[in-house]
C-alpha cells in the first residue's frame, strides 16, 4: 500500500472514530446472519483494506471466480429458469412440461413420487398412498417416454430430482434416447444424485454409504464417456439448508460431499478433469439478502481454490462453481400465503444478483399442496420479470465493489472454510454422517430455529408480526384422482403381461454381476431398461446386494 493510501485511511479511521462516538454506535444492539457473523452499522474502505482486486475478485470468467464463472454472466445469457414440477402419473406430469414450455421455462426439473425414489413399484401395496401424490410415479421405460411425449428429448434440458435410485433413471432416460434414435451424447441436464446429502438431510436412502459412493462415481464415468453434455451430480446443499443448518455451513456441507464424492472418483482411477467440469450444486437463498449474495461470491472462490488446490485440476471449467440457485421453500409460511411471492422475489432476486446458473422460484402454496398453473406462472414471472423488467442482467456482479459486500463475502470464505476444516478434524464428512454427528446438530439447530420463530425472537410476518386472527388461507388444494393409482398400476401389470419375462430377467443376473463386482453399473442398467424391467426389479436387485443403510440413533 502506498503512502498516500495510508494516509488516506488514517484519515478514515480518525473521522469513522469520531463519528461512531457521537452518534454512539458503541451502544446499539448487536445484529447478526444466519451464520453468527456481525453486521456492522456501516462499512468504509478500512473494512476492505487488504482486498486485491485480482488476486481475490478478479474478471467474471476468470480465477477465482468470485465476480462470476463466465465473462459477461447474464448480459451474454440469461440464468436457466427451471421450476420444479412433476405429479400424478406421466400423462399428467407430460401436459404440464409443455404448459411450461409454453409459458417461457427454459428447463425441466423433475419430482418423482416417494414410491419411485425410495425403489418401489407402483403396485407395492406397501405403497400405494403414495403413488402419484409429491411427485410423478415412473416404474419403467415405457413411462419415461409417457412423461416425454412429444418433447425432444436431444433439444431440452431434463433435471431429474432423485437420488437413492439415480442410475436406474439416468438409465431409463438413456434408454429411451437411444430407442428414439438419439445418441447419448446429445442429451443435456442434470441428475441429482447426492445421497450423502439424503443420510443428513431428506432422508430418501436407501443403501449403504459405500454402495451409493460406488454407484456415485459409476455415473461420473459413465457420463464422461458416453454423455458428456450431462451432469452426473447436483449436490444439494438445498436440503441440508431446509434441515436447520446455516448459510456457511450449507456451503461447507455441500463442498464437503462434492470433494467426497470425487475423491472417491479419483481414488477408482479416474481423471479428475475428466469429471469435474460437469459438476453443479442445487442452494437455497434464503432471505438475508446481503449474506446470500456474499455466500455466493464466496462459495465461487473457495470452490475454485479447492479444484485447484486440493485436486490439481488443471482445465478451467474444472475451477468453476456451476449451481442453481432458487428461492427457499423452508422461508415461507402457511399463513398469508401471498407474502410468499414477495419472499420468492426477494430471494430469486439475491440469486440472479449473485450470479447463479440457474434457478427456480418457489410457488406461494408449495408449503400447502401441489402448485396450480396459476401459482407456477406467478412464480415463473417472478424470474421473467427480473430478467426482461429490471436493469439487474446488465451489468456482471452489480454488488462488486461494496465495502460491505467484499467485507461480507471475506468473512464468508473463512467461515466456509474453518467448517470444513472442523469435520476434517473429526474423521471427514462420510465418517461424521456414518455416526450421526451432522444429523445431530442439523436437529439440534432446527429446533433452535423453530423456538426462536415461536418466541418472536425470529419475526415471520404474517405468522408471530401483523398476524390475522382466525385467517383461514386462500389456498386451492390440488385433488388427486384415485383413478390415476389405478391407471398406473394397470399400465404396469399391462407392462409385464406382454415383456418377455426371460429377457428380463437375464438383464437383472447382468445387473447382479455388476454390483456384485468392479464393472459400471450403468451399462448393465441400460440393457434392463430396454428390456422393460420395472424400478423396482432393479432397485431390489441391487438391494439383494448392498443392502440397505440403517441410520444411527441420533441422540438430540
């Protein structure tokens, strides 16, 4: 620093001293993020006085990628607006995609009912409740092309929201591709993918943490030779954020498990290059406007200093964080459901500020029921609106420069990092998740949160602030119809009369080999689905091998 940027900033210090003394900041209350880091009354220049510019922002679209991971973000092109939607059978899961193409959605991102991701048929009777009812039912390949009739599979942008189950869908979806006439290589989008996220957060597993950690990497090598525009996993720091934990340690969590899952990958031989360019993240943005926007830029330079660092990727797009970004279901409340379209705008808007790839905007009943058109175009708009209406895709990184935002977004990184480096110390993250550490403080946390909101230490407006006695939500409920169960598990018992039952089950022995050796699940996966076995005949081969994971008591 030269002598008169010293003498400039002893000036500041001297005239910031003196003014905090008379207006005595020194007895105001102390306000905090999400995270327990200080926000000061004001920033100034003393607070961003070891900031680069090069070294820690940088040019969008270059090292370290705090401003950005592409040159001119979204003034070159817009984020990927990708609501999430998928209900009842594929019939109706398929005339709400094109509803949602026509009104402007650039990208599918899929809900399967909890029958399909916890590996179940249909016809389980175990099940049947269930079917349809959170998300769309798939049982085979004939359903994934059900669900896709009439949408090009080689020109739209599928994310498939599953996890336990990841490989048979991807598989399916390949599948179906290839009997259309269309090379792998050709298909685009995202499969989720991220069990370890699921043993600490939403609880959809299935397997033990070696098994899901095999087949992980099994999709990482198989897109990389075979779908090279796909990305093999979405780490969903999403759903650890709706489980109680915190804006840093959402960041910490998901990176946590990303660098799991590759160096598992990496350990198996393959090249870390060769992978991770095709990596992303699925984050929620919640409503501290200015903590979000700071986790962002951060999360964006600690990502591409791990790449780099820790794994020695030497290509580029390996340093870069690709992630969507959507607003945050666990923000909105069941009373005065309107207010939530003003949280979604907030949080969508924090999101397109910080840069995201992608994002979704939250409905206002999505806490109530299954969204209606009308909710889902509101909600849409949102994201179209800030894209056509507002000035903010104008200009890369609009917030850079702020003492307040630089200073925050340091504080970010060192909190993101001082976490992970706390789970290294006791043993990694697969060890913390195998003894249920994570999941204890998730829920030590999220019944902090819960008390705080019910003591009015934490306001929610509408809900413990300008509350409406006796309110009763104007919400329209989805109704399901009972025939839809029945039309599904017909189709399926339809399925299985007329497939030729021998194929099938020499595609599962194959399916069994593979899982029970080193080779890639996937291919074996691919011929079972082309050959109609069901979900749930692969799932449960594949549980007569692995087992399944049974989770430890956790203690709260």
């Amino acid at each position: 620093m030269d002598e008169r940027n010293t003498e400039e900033l002893q000036q500041i210090a001297q005239a910031y001293e003196a003014w905090a003394k008379k207006n005595k900041l020194g007895e105001l209350p102390r306000r905090y993020t999400s995270s327990g880091l200080e926000y000061k009354p004001l920033y100034t220049p003393l607070d961003v006085q070891d900031v680069d510019y090069l070294r820690d922002v940088g040019f969008p679209g270059e090292y370290p990628y705090t401003s950005g991971t592409y040159p001119l973000m979204h003034r070159g092109k817009l984020w990927l607006t990708r609501q999430y939607s998928g209900f009842g059978t594929p019939l109706e899961t398929n005339q709400r995609f094109k509803w949602l193409y026509a009104e402007g959605n650039t990208g599918l991102n899929i809900a399967f009912d909890l029958v399909s991701q916890m590996g179940y048929d249909s016809d389980d009777p175990e099940f049947g409740d269930e079917v349809g009812r959170v998300g769309v039912a798939i049982d085979s390949i004939e359903d994934m092309e059900a669900m896709f009739e009439g949408l090009p599979l080689d020109k739209i942008n599928a994310a498939f929201t599953i996890n336990a189950v990841a490989p048979i869908i991807l598989a399916m979806y390949q599948a179906l591709a290839e009997e259309q006439g269309i090379a792998p290589e050709k298909l685009q989008g995202t499969i989720q993918n991220d069990n370890l996220k699921e043993y600490i957060g939403r609880g959809a597993f299935i397997y033990p943490v070696k098994a899901t950690m095999r087949m992980t990497a099994d999709l990482f090598e198989h897109c990389s030779k075979f779908m090279p525009k796909y990305i093999p996993v979405s780490v969903c720091g999403y759903h650890i954020r709706e489980s109680g934990c915190d804006a840093v340690q959402e960041i910490a969590l998901a990176f946590l498990i990303a660098t799991a899952y590759i160096q598992h990958a990496v350990d198996r031989g393959l090249e870390v290059d060769s992978f991770a360019p095709r990596l992303s993240f699925n984050l929620a943005t919640y409503m501290g406007f200015f903590e979000e926007i700071a986790k962002y830029r951060a999360a964006r330079r600690v990502w591409a200093k791990i790449m780099r660092e820790k794994f020695g990727a030497k290509d580029p797009r390996s340093w870069k964080l690709l992630y969507i970004g959507g607003s945050a279901g666990g923000t909105y409340s069941w009373t005065q459901p309107d207010n939530n379209i003003i949280r979604g705008t907030i949080e969508s808007l924090a999101a397109v500020i910080a840069g995201c790839n992608a994002s979704a905007t939250h409905t206002k009943d999505e806490g109530h029921t299954i969204p209606t058109e009308e909710t889902i175009r509101t909600a849409l708009r949102t994201q179209q609106i800030i894209a056509y209406e507002t000035d903010v895709p104008n200009v890369v990184d609009p917030m850079a420069g702020s003492y307040f935002i630089e200073s925050l977004t340091n504080s970010m990184e060192v909190a993101i990092r001082d976490f992970m480096a706390d789970i290294d110390a006791r043993g990694g993250i697969v060890r913390a998740i195998e003894e249920g550490y994570i999941q204890r403080l998730l829920t030590r946390q999220s019944h902090e949160e819960v008390r705080r909101i019910q003591k009015g230490e934490k306001v929610v407006v509408g809900e413990n602030l300008f509350a409406i006695d006796g309110e009763e939500p104007s919400i329209r409920f989805h109704y399901t119809d009972p025939h839809w169960v029945d039309e599904q598990v017909e189709r399926l018992r339809a399925l299985r009369a007329r497939r030729d039952g021998r194929a099938v089950q020499e595609a599962l022995a194959k399916v069994r080999h593979a899982a029970q050796g080193t080779d890639n699940l996937m291919p074996p996966l691919v011929e079972a689905c082309k050959a109609r076995a069901t979900l749930g005949e692969m799932a449960g081969t594949l549980r007569e091998v692995y087992g399944e994971f049974r989770e430890p008591v956790n203690v709260f």
